[in-house]
C-alpha cells in the first residue's frame, strides 16, 4: 500500500510559443551536434525567470539568445552573443544573471543586451559547464557546474558566490547537478540529480557548510530532473525532462501533483508567475514552448522582487 495518495494530476496549456520567424531551423552548432538534436534544430528553452513587470525571460542555450516575453507573450530578442546560456536569474536590482555552460558566471543587462563575465574559473581551473543558479536572501548566489558529469563519473560541483565575492565549492562528487533551490528558511538545499534521477536533500550548517547530505526523491524513467521551484509552503516542483511532466512534491516526500506537457516531452525547467504568483510556467524545448498552469498555493517570493 502507498504511504500516500496518488497525485492529482492537471494538464498544462500552451501559453505561448517561439515565433517562426526566431525559430534557426537548419542552424547547427557544437552544442547541438553533442545534444544530438536531429537535424532540424529550432531553440532550446531553459531558465525562466520573471521581472517585476511581469516580463518573463528564457534563454536558449544552442543559439546563444535571451528573450524577453512580455504579458501580452509578445517575444523580443535581449541578446545573442557567443555562448551557451543555461540558466538565468534576476537579481533585485534588476540585473540578471546567467549560467553559460561555455562561458561560466556572466551578468547581462537587459537594457543594452551587454553580456560581461563575472567568474571564468575557479582559480587557474576551468568550470566543467555551468547549468543553473539561485539567489539567496543575502545575495550569495548558488549555481551548478554540470558539464558531461554523470553516474561515470560522479565530479559534478555545487559553487556559492557570496555578496562579498567569495566563493566556495559546497559538493564536488554529484553525478550531474543541475537546477536548485533553497528550502524557506535556507537550511537545507534542493539539488536535482539528472542522470542519477534523483533531488538531493543537503543539509547546511549556519556557516553554509555541508552536513548529513542525502537522496529526497527518487525518480524513475525519462532523462531526469531538471529546473526546480519553490511555493509559499515550501512544496518542490521538479521538471523531469523527457517524460514530459512536472511534479508537485511536499516537503515531507509526499506527491501532491502530477503535471503534464500537452506538448513534447522536454520539460526542462519552470517559475511561478502571473496573478498572486500562481501560475507555474514551464519551458517545454522540443516544441519550444511556454506551458502554463495554475495551482492552488503561490510561488515563494524570489530575491529580486525582495
């Protein structure tokens, strides 16, 4: 018998798409042609984040874009330069932040499209290739360096900048760390494990140091979990790329929703947004999608709207 009930399961709406004419059909590049995504690649959508406008901004990784879309799901082009954008994120002052799988920790700014670099490599030592990042409430920002890392080889790093400009390396034995987060009151962090197909649960002393680090969820099938987020009441919404689905889990394990793609199946990575911030939007990469849906409890504030 299961401990739990089984999820509610809801279907996401197409929100919005990439325009036909931003899509780069034809248009090989490295990151494409190690991806092996076919012969007719068009966008790769990854990190949503909101604005306080409400603007939400994705990048797309192979083709080296950010775009703005608006409420209205009007789509503009922020920038597109030489590399590889993986994750983003808005600080408070209006800055945002990228993780460039290429290029490592870079900031841009949204009103030029100006892409400068603000960390390279760890001393002398080149990162693996950056995937994802969080803010927490003290500006230190926590971002994932990936690279081809897996359960062969179980290198992958978790990295803390601090506001002060310190960084330190929080884990360097994940087999593929990708999207985090921070649990409401910043003791613990959430760290999806794709190619294991799981979310660590890792414990933090008051100093940001690692104690008691474990496995949370176990997932099973598809490629794994992606992007994560947070709500008010501390639920973690996974993306689990390539099967097509978001989960809805509470803090104590238990699966509250089961949300699918009407579209592909690489959900990649999601953020709360809309009215109250209950709208969970999804970034869906083989159609080159925005899904929506709404749930009951809001997304948690994130540091750029504190």
């Amino acid at each position: 018998m299961s401990l739990y009930p089984p999820p509610q399961v809801l279907t996401a709406e197409v929100w919005t798409r990439v325009p036909d004419n931003l899509r780069k059909r034809g248009r090989r590049t490295d990151w494409t042609d190690a991806g092996r995504m076919g012969d007719n690649p068009h966008s790769f959508l990854e990190g949503p984040s909101f604005d306080r406008q409400g603007n939400l901004y994705v990048v797309d990784i192979p083709f080296g874009r950010v775009f703005r879309i608006s409420p209205a799901a009007e789509w503009s082009v922020v920038t597109e330069y030489d590399g590889n954008p993986n994750g983003l994120k808005l600080h408070r002052d209006g800055r945002i932040f990228l993780a460039d799988y290429k290029n490592g920790l870079l900031l841009l700014d949204p009103a030029t499209g100006k892409v400068t670099p603000i960390l390279e490599r760890r001393h002398l030592e080149r990162f693996k290739g950056l995937n994802d990042l969080v803010f927490a409430a003290n500006g230190d920002v926590w971002f994932t360096d990936q690279g081809p890392t897996g359960m062969h080889d179980p290198t992958g790093r978790v990295y803390r900048l601090g506001a002060d400009g310190r960084l330190d390396r929080i884990l360097d034995n994940v087999p593929s760390p990708n999207g985090l987060v921070l649990n409401l009151d910043e003791t613990q962090l959430w760290l999806a494990v794709t190619r294991a197909n799981c979310i660590w649960r890792v414990n933090l002393h008051p100093d940001g140091t690692v104690y008691k680090a474990g496995v949370f969820i176990q997932l099973s099938g598809a490629n794994g979990p992606d992007g994560l987020a947070l709500d008010e009441r501390g639920n973690l919404a996974i993306a689990h790329v390539g099967g097509g689905q978001v989960w809805l889990i509470s803090p104590l394990g238990e699966p509250l929703f089961r949300i699918r793609s009407p579209e592909g199946l690489l959900t990649t990575n999601l953020a709360y947004g809309g009215p109250q911030r209950r709208h969970l939007y999804i970034t869906e990469s083989e159609s080159g999608s925005i899904l929506r849906v709404e749930l009951p409890v809001p997304g948690r504030l994130m540091y750029s709207h504190q």
